[in-house]
C-alpha cells in the first residue's frame, strides 16, 4: 500500500504500554500515508488509540511505559525519506516543531502559564529559524494576527490565563504553524471548545492549510467535523484501523459495522454536539481494554453480525473498490 | 503592584502588635515579680524596689503595656541589666553572625538541593534518583547537633581543616568569620537540603506531566530548556515555599544551634538573657526575631506575586 507520492507514510505501527506484567497494545499495526496538502481524519471513539498514534509519530510519548515495537514511519520531506522511528533523539528535535508540528486537545492546559503568548510562539521561530529575538517577536505578532486574534502586539505579551479556550487554540496553532511545517497533527482541536468557536477553529485550519499547502492528520471522535475538514477518514477501534476510504465513501457507504454504527449515533442537529450525553456513541458495550483484546475481530463482543469465523482469526483489511477498504469478514452481507 | 505592598505592610504590621503584646504579656504573666526574679533571692527589698522603678515596673499595667509599644515602635528595647549596654546594642553585635550562618546554611540547601531535586524528577527511577533519595532520607534524619559533631571530630579536632568552635577573633574579615562557620552551616544545612531535595523532587514530577511540557517538547525544544524553562519555571513557586520556610526555620532553630556550637549570636544571647532573667533583653530578641520572621514571610509572597502572573493583588 506504499504510496510513492506520500509525505509520511506510517507502516505497521505497534505501539505498546508496559505497566508490570501487564502489555497494553495500544496501537496494533496501524498502516496510512498522506500527501502534501491532504488530510486525514482519525476517528474512533475514546480509547481506540488515536492519540497514541498521533504521539507515536512525534516520538513525544513517555517512554517507559509506551515503547514503539513496529514498524516504520517513512516521512518523506524535501526530497529526503527518513525513517522517524530510527532516528535519533537529536535528529528528531529537528523534526519536531519544524518539519511536524502538532495542536492538541486541551488548550486550556496546553499553553505554559508562566510564559507570554508572544515568547510561546517565538522560542520555536529562534529554534529552527534562526531569527533574532526581536524578529522572532515581530513575527509571532504577525502569526497571532494570521489566526485572527485582535490586537496581537498587546496580546502576545500576555499570559494565557488572559485568553478564552477559543482564544488559546488560536495561539497554539499560530505556534504550530509557525514554521512552516509540512505536517500538522491535530489532536482533537475542537473536541474542547463550543460549537461555534469549533466552527471557526475548524475554518482557521483549512485556510491555513490550503494557504501553506500542508498535510493534516486530524484526530477526532466527532463524525460531524470529519464531514467538514477530511478528504480521507481512517476509522480506528482498539488499536486498528477498521475502515478507511474517501470521505464520501466513509459517510456514505460505510461497510463495517462499527463505521455504521458510529454513523448511527451521530447526533442529527450539530447544537446537538453540546450535550456531551448526545455526542457519544450509542453502541452497546465499549472499547476492549488494550490489556485484553479479545482474539479475533476486536469489534465481534460487540458487533450484532458477528459468527464464530469472526473470533476465530484476525481480520485482513480488504479492498472494496478504489482506497476504501474495511477490516470485517462480513462486510459484503452489511 | 504598589497597594499589594501596602496592603501586607498593613498586615505585617498588625501581626507585629500583636507579637508584642504577648511579649509584654509573657514577662507579666508568669507568676513572681520580674525584678524580684532578676535580681535572685539575695537581694534586698531597696535594690527591688530600685529596679522596679528603673523598669518602670512600678507603674500601672496599661500604663507600661502603652510605653513598651511606644518603645518598640522606636525600637527603643531598653537597657540589659547585665550586659551594661542597649538591647539594641548587644543584638547589633550579634545579629550578623546569625545571618550569616543563616545564610550559608539557606544557600548550602537550596544550591544542592534544588539542583539534586530537578534532577531526580527528570531521571525519575534512575540511579541518580534513587541515589539522592537514599541520602536525603539519611541526611533528613540524622540530627544536626550529630552530623555537627561527628564533622568537629573530623574535619577540626583530627584532620585541623577548620576551626573547633568560636566566630574568630571581633575584627576578623567576612571570610575568616566564614571560615568558622563552615562546620555548623553544613550541619543544619543538611537537612534542610534533604528537606528541599524532596519537595523539588515532587513539585517538578507533578509539573512534568503537564500538558505544557508536552507542547514545549512538541515544539522540538532541547530538553534542557523544556525542563529549565517550561518546568522549572512552574515548580519555583512551590520550591520557594519550603525555602521560605527553611529560612524562617533556621532563624528560630538559631538558639539550638548555637548553644551546640558555642557560637556568640542572637540564639546564644537570648539562651543566656534567659537564664539570667535579663527580661529587656528577651523581649528585644524576641520581637526582632519575630520581625525577621515576617519579614522573610513577606519576602517570600512578594516574590511569588513577581514570578506568577496569575496572583491577583
Ligand atoms: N500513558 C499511558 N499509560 C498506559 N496506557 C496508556 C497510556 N496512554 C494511553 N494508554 C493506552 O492506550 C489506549 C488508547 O489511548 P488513546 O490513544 O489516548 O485513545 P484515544 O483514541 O481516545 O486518543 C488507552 O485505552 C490506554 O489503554
Ligand atoms: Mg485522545
């Protein structure tokens, strides 16, 4: 499935946790590429391992108890293919911030407290560009306007405790972009915030997307904002993808039950995403402990097609037609 | 900022009052006659009598209660009565080497101990951790007045490195003065360190596991500037609040430690006012101690408000 013209290419990615005896596997062998400019949506529900994947990229999970086992991740940027998972600590930090940026969920903790707006945006600008401090300073003010926040020179020396949640996600990701990075992890940006600043979150990032003709692997639990920013979804439970394709694809023919359902249970009025209650899925049962899967299809103890023959291997992703593909022995009888 | 000061001013000022008060109020509440006490059992009833006026002991109760504020306002402590000078005068003399012992101890703790403790958080469960964990609790729980003697037996008495005991001769520059005070700053600095080794420990793992330190490594920082800059930077506040503490203890663990190591400084002068019953001058240390105390506590919140912007005034 290796596509030559993808900026990263993520290749059996097995990521574990120790915890005693215990081995929770966390990420278990999830595969996908994206090219420049394109983005992927990474959704699932709680627990499926969507934020583990996205940090397993960045090399920025704690180690121990996580250790990434398998296998690659090919980031092909500037002509140069890399594997990240080989690289050194001290070649990574090259990447990180520079090449690969990331946003996550919390902007109310996400931000260092201590530190100005301004100072937050700039360190990385002095890091990997170089600049001066008094040109790092100006161009963060520029960033802050870029993300529409009014008044940038007097906000940039503020603190965050100054700013809403809507607010501070701008600053992370005028401190995200601020690079230039040909990959933006999005960790669940708008999961955090209200409605209609998700909205606007979610057209900041687009724009500035096509504008610096990024990739973008977008995290998410919420079906309703993979309609408005993906071009491709990847649907992931308990460690593996289940189901991936175009957007249209997903949305509208989805094959794998827990693809339908998931689509079943998403609210039919988006104020409805307010009410956290409405937003989660209504499928019986939950996500198998990363301790325990059980064997098999991980989604059979709670899938109403499943038969013996779905416990009894696991899986191979099959293609339908096109890059849609699905995980589920059954899907042609779904 | 400015009304912040002068709004704890105002409160330093009124725990001040009623420092005093229990001061004027210990030297008349015990039972017995203050000057009777002093003067011991062989005086007469005219040398009481004499002392009682020289007091002003003779007067009515509110009346002393208003001039002893009165005086301590002036810092106007009163006479010894055995030292022949000032109140004011003898804790002159011996103030400065309680300061610096203070001093040197506060800097032995923090300059090890905030260090050892960043360092431990970063390689949490490393050796380097579990090493300075096994000394802090050794260090922690050895007395002072042990770790003070065992050092005398060494490092004075059998190798001659430094003095046995004493400040060094009244006109001695800094640096000699220092120089006797080595040992004892070691032993009451060691705990203290292990005190500011584990706290440090603690506040930073609870900060390293914030988001923003997240970010900041997400950002491709060196991991020196994460933990220097982001971390750190965080924990200092609650860091400084053991050094505050630490300090504050090391002035009121003054009387100990200077009984042990016979060093002439305010603890040693109160130790002996009290045994002489040298009532001016216990209430003069008391209430200068009690001050350097709320000062150091005063110190410390305003600091907190320059390093936090989030501390409302
Ligand atoms: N720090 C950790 N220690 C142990 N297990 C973890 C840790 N982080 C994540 N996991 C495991 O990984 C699973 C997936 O977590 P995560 O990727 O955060 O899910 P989500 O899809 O909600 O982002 C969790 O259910 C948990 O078992
Ligand atoms: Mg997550």
């Amino acid at each position: 499935m290796s596509d030559p013209a993808a900026l990263i290419t993520v290749d059996d990615l097995r990521t574990i946790f120790r915890t005693g005896e215990e081995v929770a596997r966390a990420v278990d062998g999830v595969s996908f590429s994206l090219r420049a400019g394109e983005t992927l949506a990474l959704v699932g529900e709680s627990g499926s391992g969507k934020s583990v994947t996205a940090l397993s990229i960045m090399r920025l999970l704690p180690m121990p108890p996580a250790q990434i086992v398998g296998r690659r991740i090919v980031f092909a940027d500037r002509g140069t293919e890399q594997d990240l998972l080989t690289l050194t600590e001290r070649q990574m930090r090259r990447i990180r911030g520079r090449r690969i940026a990331m946003v996550f969920q919390e902007p109310m903790s996400s931000l260092n407290p201590l530190l100005t707006i301004g100072e937050q945006i700039a360190e990385g600008l002095r890091l990997h560009l170089g600049l001066s401090r008094a040109a790092a300073a100006e161009r963060a003010c520029e960033l802050l306007a870029r993300v529409n926040i009014p008044d940038p020179v007097r906000r940039s020396g503020e603190y965050p405790h100054r700013l809403s949640g809507g607010m501070r996600q701008r600053v992370m990701i005028a401190a995200a972009l601020g690079c230039n990075p040909a990959l933006l992890i999005a960790d669940e940006p708008t999961t955090a915030l209200d409605v209609t600043i998700q909205g606007q979150i979610l057209e900041l990032l687009r724009s500035l997307q096509q504008e610096l003709c990024m990739a973008m692997l977008f995290v998410t639990h919420d079906l309703g904002v993979v309609s408005e920013v993906a071009d491709r979804v990847a649907v992931m439970y308990a460690g593996r993808i289940v189901e991936t394709g175009s957007r249209a694809e997903i949305l509208s023919a989805p094959r794998h039950p827990y693809t339908k359902a998931l689509l079943g249970s998403v609210p039919r009025r988006r104020s409805a995403r307010r009410d956290p209650a409405a937003r989660l899925p209504a499928i019986p049962g939950q996500v198998p402990s990363a301790a325990q899967l059980p064997p098999g299809c991980t989604f059979a103890p709670r899938c109403g097609l499943a038969i013996p023959a779905c416990t009894a291997a696991r899986p191979a992703l099959q293609p339908i037609a096109g890059a849609h593909a699905v995980r589920c022995i059954r899907w042609r009888e779904t | 900022m400015a009304a912040y000061i002068l709004r704890r001013l105002a409160g330093m000022i009124a725990v001040m009052f009623i420092v005093a008060t229990l001061v004027f109020a210990i030297a008349h509440i015990i039972p017995g006659d203050p000057a009777g006490v002093m003067l011991g059992p062989s005086a007469t009833a005219e040398d009481v009598a004499a002392l009682r006026t020289r007091l002003g002991l003779d007067r009515p109760l509110p009346e002393q209660y208003v001039r002893f504020l009165g005086a301590a306002v002036s810092l106007d402590l009163g006479q010894s009565i055995f030292l022949g000078r000032s109140v004011l005068q003898a804790l002159g003399e011996r103030a400065p080497l309680t300061l610096l012992l203070t001093g040197m101890a506060a800097a032995l703790a923090v300059l090890i101990g905030v260090p050892v403790g960043v360092l431990s958080a970063v390689w949490r469960g490393g050796a380097f951790d579990q090493a300075g964990t096994a000394l802090s609790m050794v260090a922690a729980s050895l007395p002072s007045f042990w770790i003070g003697l065992t050092l005398i037996e060494y490092l004075a008495v059998r190798w001659h490195e430094f003095p046995v005991a004493g400040y060094g001769a009244p006109g001695a520059g800094l640096l000699e003065h220092m120089r006797f005070l080595v040992l004892p700053a070691i032993a009451v600095g060691l705990p203290n360190t292990a005190l500011i080794t584990r706290f440090t420990r603690t506040s930073m793992l609870d900060v390293l596991h914030e988001d923003y330190v997240r970010t900041a490594r997400a950002k491709g920082l060196h991991p020196a500037t994460v933990v220097i800059k982001h971390a750190f930077r965080n924990a200092r506040t609650a860091v400084l609040t053991v050094i505050g503490l630490v300090v504050a203890g090391l002035i009121g663990g003054a009387i100990v430690t200077e009984t042990v190591f016979g060093l002439p400084g305010v603890g040693n002068l109160v130790v002996s006012a009290v045994l002489r019953r040298d009532y001016p001058v216990i209430q003069g240390a008391l209430l200068v101690i009690s001050g350097i105390y709320v000062l150091v506590n005063l110190g410390v919140d305003l600091l907190y408000a320059v390093l936090d912007p989030r501390v409302r005034y």
